[in-house]
C-alpha cells in the first residue's frame, strides 16, 4: 500500500494527504485507523494515535496490527500513559485470547512481566515462541533475568550461557537481562553477564560502572576500584568521584577518598553531600578542624538536612564553646523528635559546656528511652560526681554497667567515685578492668595515676611515664568524639 510505503519512508505529512483522499473515496476502515494511529504516533501525538488504535479495534475485534500498535504505543511512553504498563500487558493478553502463539504479543507480554517481577508467568509467555526465537539473545535475557529473579541457579547459569554465547547479543539484550537482577544479590550475574559481553565489545560508560559497583559489592575492590577509574576517566562527573571515594574508603585508603570528593568539591562546591562526605573522611584522617568546617558547609547549603545538623553539632561539642553544637543538635531534633539520640546529644553539649542544670534536665529524658539510656546514666553519674554527690553518682554508673558490664567509660568513672570515697582498693579493681578493656583510655589511666600518687604507690612512675606518652599520642578525635559522631560515610550526591 502506498499510504505505507509513505509512512516507512518518513514522508507522513503526503501520506497522511493520501489517508485523507482513500478515507472520502472508500469509507471509514479499521486499516485506515491503524494507519492513521502510526502517523499520529510517528508525529507524538500519542492521545490521537491511541484513539485512532481503539477505533481501529473497534470496527476489527481481531485485528492483530491495532493490538500490537497499541500496545507498544504504552510501551514506549510511560511518561504519557499511567500505568503504561498495565495497559499494554492487558492489550497483549486481548491479542493473545484469540491468537495464543503470536510471537510479538508474547514477547513484549514476557518482558513486561520481568519488570513487574512476575517471572513464572513471564516463562510461561516465553514457552509459546516458537523454538529458533526462544534461542535469540533477546528471548535468552529474559529467562535469564527470570530464573535469576526466582532464585533457580541451576537454569540461570544454563541459561546466561547460552544468552553469552548467542550470535545476536547486543547492548540491548544486555541491558534487558539486567532487569531481573537484584541489585547487591546477583552479583555475580552481573559480573559473569557484563565481563563476558565485554569481551566481544568495549562497554559503554554506564555497564563499565554496573560492573564496577558488582565488584564492589563483592568485595572485589580492587577490580572495582580500578573500572571505576576508568568510567570517571571517560566521563568525569561527581557520581563517578562518589563511587572512587566509597571504594577507597572500604580499603581504608583515607586519603584516596579525600582525593576523590576534594575534586567533586571543585566540580559541584555547592554540593552538600560532597561536603557531608569529605568532612566524614577527614575525621579518619583525624581532621577535626576540616571536618567540622565541612559539616557547617554542608549544613549552610542544605539547613534542614538532619544528618548533616546532627555531625555538624558532634564536631562543635569539641570546639572552644560546646554551646555552638546545641542549636545544630535541636534542628535534628526538630526533624527526629522521636530519636533520643538527639536529646542524650544536647544533654552531653551542655554536660561539656559545664552547665549541669541543663545538661541534666536533657539526660533526664534521654535516660527515659531505652536507646539511649545506657550512656544518659553514664553521663548523669559523670555529672553527679563533677558536683561532688556521690550517692546520686553511684546509682547511674551502676545503671549503666548494668546495661554493659564492658563499657570502659563507666567503669572509668566508677573508679574515680571510689577513689573519691578513698576506697582504693575498689577504685583500683575498677580502673583496671577498665584498662583491661581499652588500656589506653586517658581517664581511666589519669585515674590511676591520681590514686598510685594518693597512695605513694611505687607504680607511680611507670603510670606516669605510660599517662605522658598517652598524651603525646593522643587521638585528636577522642573516645567521647567516636562515640558521638555516628554519621553515614556517603549519601547519593
């Protein structure tokens, strides 16, 4: 038909002319609808291609051409139609109802199928192609990505052999079969599917990095890390530089990571994720400073972000006036009014800013939340005892190491209550396990240094030697920093 010939040839403003002409001189047609529906279609006017579809249906109930239009009209515009997939699946299934073995509505009815994860029946659609088409790389990617989404490693690795090994594997084929996979479950699928098409071609930049984050995921790191260079090589972008700094970071290569997101920092400075990142970095690289200018940047572009509110308050409790963490810490409490670990930090900030009327109204109500009243009691009988009343100190701590009979901050401090009490030998038992728990916690070693002196303990020097060089050592992040700052390393950027 010429009207085809037309259309196939891209000259639709003459064929629509010749569908005009054939429509006064004949009639109305179902072909000529479905013809009219391509037109419309090839010119995005998809609500005139469907309705020319529908009519063509309507005067044809089995008219296959329409059906199949129609459907793949949903299929390519999910962003037009709702629920474009459900439309299209339930006009495959009409197809099907009076020609069960057409091999397009199976097909397409397949695939659909896999991306609702409905995988038993998207075999069952696959098993009505004839053989020869069943062996195509294309049918071959769905029963794979099928059998994989169902669990059945058996038929999955018979299957992506066969799909590895098919003449017509292309890109495409490659991409459908990653459909079916579950991101961080199949990786291996990943990696064998992604690993064997690489051999026949280059991967484009986006399957470079599916198999990077596989590798990952694997704990191939280095594999990982080295694809992943590659993609950022070929496409330089602040997502590339995110995925380099989260893998170096697993290698506890501090540095590395910092120098990934310092130059995610020069693509995008006003990221606040690359900021929230790097100041996370630098804290392993015991930066305190950079850190804590890092989280109030990430803070400053992005005020309402409860993460970032929460590490910038962490690194302010060691600033010169701990105040300042307290309005970043009621920001995320603003947002998490429920999190405990919110009120417990507020209370800590006015703890270490000295102001023990508030700091103990905000323990308080941390200690009423199972969460966080482990160390709301270790912090309350620190309080008790910085006041001088040790009956009210007692209980806490002995809460508190009820709660975690090795928590060397308590007994720490449970050593110092004894000391205060002149019970030393108790004083001793206590700092010692502490000690033996972490031996270089600073006060649980200045404790004991202050009771061998008590004493007249001729153990003074040795301790006072090991306190000396403890200090000359001492991590500027601190034990109390570590328990505070609980932040995520990378967020999405």
């Amino acid at each position: 038909m010429e009207i085809q010939r037309l259309i196939e040839i891209g000259k639709l403003s003459a064929a629509r002319d010749l569908l005009r002409a054939s429509a006064a001189q004949f009639g109305s047609d179902a072909g000529l609808d479905n013809l009219a529906g391509v037109i419309e279609a090839q010119e995005h006017h998809y609500s005139a291609a469907e309705a020319n579809f529908k009519q063509a249906i309507g005067r044809r109930p089995q008219f296959t051409a329409a059906y199949l239009n129609l459907g793949r009209l949903y299929q390519e515009n999910p962003a037009t139609y709702a629920q474009a997939r459900t439309k299209a699946l339930h006009i495959y299934d009409r197809l099907l109802s009076y020609e069960p073995r057409n091999s397009e509505a199976n097909y397409q009815s397949a695939l659909l199928l896999l991306e609702d994860r409905k995988f038993q029946a998207s075999l069952l659609r696959l098993s009505r192609l004839p053989r020869t088409t069943r062996g195509s790389a294309q049918a071959l990617s769905i029963s794979c990505a099928d059998y994989a989404g169902l669990g059945d490693r058996k038929n999955t690795s018979s299957e992506l052999s066969r799909f590895l090994e098919a003449l017509d594997l292309s890109q495409a084929d490659v991409r459908q079969l990653l459909l079916g996979i579950r991101p961080g479950k199949d990786n291996d699928i990943t990696i064998t599917a992604l690993e064997g098409f690489g051999k026949r071609q280059r991967l484009p930049v986006d399957l470079q990095r599916s198999l990077g984050l596989a590798y990952e995921q694997s704990g191939r790191l280095d594999d990982a890390r080295s694809i992943l260079e590659k993609v950022a090589i070929d496409h330089m972008s602040v997502h590339a530089l995110f995925d380099l700094a989260r893998v170096a970071y697993k290698q506890k290569d501090y540095k590395g990571a910092l120098g990934y997101l310092a130059h995610a920092r020069d693509l995008e400075p006003d990221n606040a994720s690359v900021h929230y990142s790097f100041g996370v970095v630098c804290l392993d690289l015991e930066l305190l400073a950079e850190a804590q200018k890092s989280f109030e940047k990430a803070v400053k572009l992005d005020p309402q972000n409860s993460s970032y509110n929460y590490a910038a308050g962490a690194t302010s409790l060691f600033s010169h006036d701990p105040k300042d963490a307290v309005p970043y810490f009621q920001e995320y409490l603003k947002r998490n009014p429920e999190d405990a670990r919110g009120r417990l930090a507020v209370g800590i900030a006015f703890f270490r800013a000295r102001d023990y009327e508030q700091a103990r109204t905000w323990l308080d109500r941390a200690a009423q939340r199972p969460e966080a009243a482990t160390s709301a009691h270790y912090y309350l009988g620190s309080l008790a005892l910085q006041e001088g009343r040790l009956d009210d100190a007692l209980p806490e701590l002995q809460s508190a190491l009820r709660a975690k009979p090795e928590y060397p901050d308590a007994l720490a401090e449970l050593g110092k209550y004894y000391f205060v009490r002149r019970n030393y030998a108790e004083a001793e038992n206590q700092l010692q396990r502490a000690l033996k728990l972490n031996p270089d916690h600073m006060e649980a070693n200045f404790y004991l240094l202050s009771l061998y002196a008590r004493t007249r303990d001729p153990r003074y020097d040795t301790q006072s030697k090991r306190y000396e060089d403890l200090q000359k050592l001492r991590d500027t992040k601190s034990q109390e920093f570590l328990r505070m700052v609980e932040v995520r390393p990378f967020e999405a950027p």
